[in-house]
C-alpha cells in the first residue's frame, strides 16, 4: 500500500480523536533544531497574525487488537487498514512541516499485538522526530493504556502533551462496551504522567538543562451519549480527574453511531447542545469555582434552553441582586453575563469610582443577562424589578430556545416509546461561545 492511500486511511481514523486545544507550552526555536511551539494555540487556532496554526492529526496504525463496541477501528470491524512504519510516518511528518502545511504532531493509535509493541511503535516515530530530524516543535500523543511504564516515561520526554482517554464515563459501561480494557490500566498511565510533571518541575527547579516532561501537560476524552450516564456524573468525574490528575483538559465528544446492529448502544447522534453543555459547565468547573453538586441541585441532567450559569443562578435566586460597586470577585463571577475578563475589569475600574450600568455595558459586559441579577448603587436596571421577582418570567426571559425544548434529550427513550423525534431538536447555539473564545485568549 502506498503512503498516499495509508495517510487517507490513518488521518480519517482520527478524526474522532479530540485535540482542538491550544498548545500550552512556549518553546522558542533553537540553533540546529526545526520548528517552535507557540503557547497561543496549535489545532485549528488563530496566531497573532492570523495565521491558521494546525496539526498533522493521524494514527500510528488502525488494526486494533480490541473490540470495543463503540469504536470505528474495532477489530470486528469490517474497514479498510493500515500502519505507518515509524521512519515513514516520521518522514511524511517533516515533509508536511517543511511544505508549510503543519506546526506540529498529533499522534495516536489503535492497539496491535499488545500496548507494550504499539507503544514501542510510537516512541520510534518520535525519536526519529525529535532526534533525527531535530523537530522543536509541538507534540501531542496518546498513551496506551497497559503500556509498561518505562516506555510512557520515554515518550514523555519526548512530547509536550500526553492523554489517555478514559471515554466511557464510568467503570460498568467500560465492562460493558470495551471488555479488553481495564480501569487501572487507563488510570495507571494517568497517575503515572502527573507524578512525572511534579518531579520534572523539581528537578528543573535544581538543573535548568534537565529535559522537560510533558510541559502542556495531560488531557483526556469522554464519549457522550454512547451510555446512559447522566450530565451531573459525567462532570462529577470530570471534576475528579481536575483535583486527583491535574489535567488540563477534559474533553467531550458526542457519541458518533457505528451501528445500527448492536442492541447495546444507540442508533441516532445525542443532540450537539449537550456537547456544548457540558463544555460550559466544564468551564465553570475551571475558571469560575463551581462545584460539579452546585450545578445539579435539582436535577441529573443540564437543561436544553438554559445555560448552565443562567440555570445555577435561576436556582439559587436569594444570593441575588449582586451590588457590582463592592461584591468580591468570586461573587461577580457567579453572575450570568460576567465573565472572567469582566470581572477583572469591573474589580479595577471601582477602584477609580462607582459603576453604573453604562459603564459596564462599555465593559463588555452581557447586560441582557445580567441586569436581572445585578444592582448599580444599590438600584436594579429599569424596568427590571418585576421581572426578576418571578421566577418564571425571568426563566423566559433567559431561556436560548423560545420555541421550547422541554428538557434534556435522552438517548434511551427509544426503549421506552418516548424519544421525540428529532427533527424536532434544533435549538440555537447561545451565545456564550463568544465569551468562551475571549476567556480561551485570556488563558493562554
């Protein structure tokens, strides 16, 4: 097979592997050495000058040794397959890089012999990478799960960015699903990566030359929709993975159907908007101090027509009206329509004065969000009052999707009778993507 018809092959495999995130790291470039890394972003990112930043995103090999019901590359799959050798998957790589089409790397693969030979496979390919062709630029690889750990301590030292992707959410559907794989042998590789970052840092701390360990840090992958676990346990673990393995991100990918033949899983796309629920409740998580409990109070799944800021704040009314002149910073950010950047600006300008609505309007501030939960000099917006003491007006006023979803979509009423059809389900993406690209900026 020539290397046109594998790349075809390998790249589209990867396609359902998530790795749209900003690089991390800074790395200048270096006398002898090919290429940088830019911590402003590596896959599908903007540069200061415009420039498209992106990646060569492929897999070392498809033919998997697994079953796992969910997964394209299943071995009882029936689908074309092929696998790079590492000096040709290494030299298409450099080549790409030299033709100005890509930045950086992204490389995963699926399971052949066993974890220890696939692993060995890829720490080859960037060896060659990095030592060969003296690539100084970015590098993302997934670990295998039940890989030894002498081999994900070698390839850490060669990428910026590892992940193990735990993908179904919890210990019973991976029985279920991926029987082959094992919870330890997803979380070892985990926990392994994490105490490799704090003692690199120590031993940075004593030797600048030391060679860095995973700099970007480790990320991970949950496949929404293929199980019937609820939002609040997807983002409770998610929570989990933040405090126990430090990650820098937790990624959510909505199940894509397989097959219509297996009685176990579903046979239509859970909506797009749950998706994108649980990336901002994933954000408050991060930067806003939510806790996954306080976003579930009173039910299991995250509302269609509200976000889940609104929804907290909906819930939680008597901690309102917010007094923008002296609520603390933390307060501010619990307000719907404030965010990160806005909250800084608010903190900084009444160090000057009081605030009145005006001003934070030119703040960029998302005042027909706010102006029912927050106050200026003691005094709510006009015409506001009424409005924000009646929970059901206000839950109208808010709500992204006038005509109506009634709730989160559940995958598994199918079995029941009761999916509604979903040419139904088409709710308009809110507009707190906007906001949500500005804190992206911000963090990086």
């Amino acid at each position: 097979m020539d290397t046109e018809k594998k790349l075809r092959i390998l790249s589209d495999a990867a396609k359902y592997d998530v790795a749209c995130t900003s690089s991390g790291v800074d790395r200048a470039g270096q006398p002898g050495s090919v290429g940088s890394a830019m911590a402003c972003g590596i896959c599908h990112s903007f540069s200061s000058d415009g420039r498209c930043i992106s990646l060569l995103k492929v897999l070392q090999t498809n033919a998997c040794m697994y079953d796992c019901q969910y997964c394209v590359n299943r071995k009882s799959n029936d689908v074309p397959r092929a696998t790079f050798a590492p000096r040709e998957l290494a030299e298409l790589m450099m080549n790409f890089y030299r033709r100005n089409y890509i930045e950086g790397l992204f490389l995963s693969s699926a399971i052949v012999k066993s974890p220890d030979y696939t692993m060995e496979m890829l720490y080859k390919t960037l060896h060659l990478v990095r030592k060969e062709y003296r690539f100084n630029g970015y590098i993302h690889v997934k670990a295998i799960p039940g890989a030894s750990q002498e081999l994900i301590q070698a390839v850490g030292y060669l990428a910026d960015r590892m992940s193990v992707n735990i993908e179904l959410p919890s210990e019973k559907s991976l029985r279920l699903l991926a029987p082959d794989k094992a919870k330890q042998d997803i979380l070892g590789p985990m926990r392994q990566v994490k105490d490799g970052i704090v003692q690199n840092k120590e031993e940075v701390a004593l030797f600048r030359a030391a060679t860095p360990f995973v700099p970007a840090g480790q990320s991970t992958q949950l496949i929404v929709g293929a199980t019937p676990e609820s939002d609040h346990s997807i983002v409770a673990l998610a929570e989990g993975l933040y405090k126990k393995y430090t990650l820098k991100r937790v990624f959510y990918s909505a199940y894509n159907p397989v097959t219509d033949k297996n009685p176990l899983l579903p046979v239509i796309k859970p909506p797009m908007l749950r998706e994108h629920r649980l990336y901002q409740a994933d954000w408050l998580l991060r930067f806003y101090g939510f806790a996954a409990a306080e976003l579930f109070r009173k039910s299991e799944n995250l509302p269609m027509d509200l976000d889940p800021k609104c929804n907290w704040a909906l819930q939680n009314l008597e901690q309102f009206p917010v007094e923008i002149n002296r609520a603390d910073y933390w307060t501010l950010l619990r307000v719907p329509g404030i965010g990160v950047k806005s909250a800084l600006r608010i903190v900084s300008a009444r160090k000057v004065g009081n605030l009145q609505f005006d001003h934070l309007k030119k703040m960029g501030i998302v005042l027909k969000r706010a102006k029912y939960f927050i106050t200026c000099n003691g005094r709510m917006m006009e015409g506001i009052s009424a409005i924000a003491s009646s929970p059901d007006i206000l839950h109208l006023s808010l709500s992204e999707n006038k005509a109506g979803a009634n709730g989160q979509l559940s995958l598994f009423d199918r079995y029941t009778g009761l999916l509604p059809e979903p040419a139904a389900q088409k709710p308009a993406l809110p507009e707190l993507v906007k906001e949500a690209v500005g804190l992206a900026a911000w963090r990086a």
